[in-house]
C-alpha cells in the first residue's frame, strides 16, 4: 500500500492504473502482512533512514533550555527516581 502522503506532489497523475512505478519499501507488518511503500522516497528528496536517525539522536542528547522536557524524559526521570528510592 502507498499512502497518498507517501505519493509525492502530483500523485494523482502519476500514479495512473496499468502504469509502472519504482517505490521504497518504507514499513512491513508481518502480522498484519502489509507492506508499506513510497513514491516520494525514490525522487531523490526524502531525508535518508541514516541523517533521520542521526537528527533524532542528536536532538534528544542536550534540550534547550527554553523548551519543556519531552514526554520521554520525564518518563525516565520519574523511572530513575523510583530506582534511587528502591535502592
């Protein structure tokens, strides 16, 4: 399945039937036996797995003062404290 967000610009044209079409395998559900495919990540604009990954990486390794914690953090927060209080 391709999602229309995943079709690209002018995906209405593109994406005509009888056509063929090169696409990125995005996503695969085993359970559900889905496979998720892009259009869009094989022109060449989408952000590789990699420089996504090292975004995120670095995005959660020194937050901005001027910005609330993230849900995540103060998960581990709370999950740290208990963990000195057991000890």
């Amino acid at each position: 399945m391709c999602h229309i967000s995943e079709a690209g610009e002018d995906a209405a044209t593109k994406l005509e039937t009888g056509l063929e079409h090169d696409f990125k395998i995005i996503k695969i559900n085993v359970e559900e036996k889905k496979v998720g495919l892009s259009l869009r990540a094989t022109s060449g604009h989408e952000a590789s797995r990699a420089q996504v990954e090292s975004y995120k990486k670095e995005s959660h390794k020194a937050p901005s003062p001027a910005l609330p914690p993230l849900l995540g953090d103060l998960i581990n927060l709370r999950k740290s404290e208990k963990n000195e209080k057991s000890e």
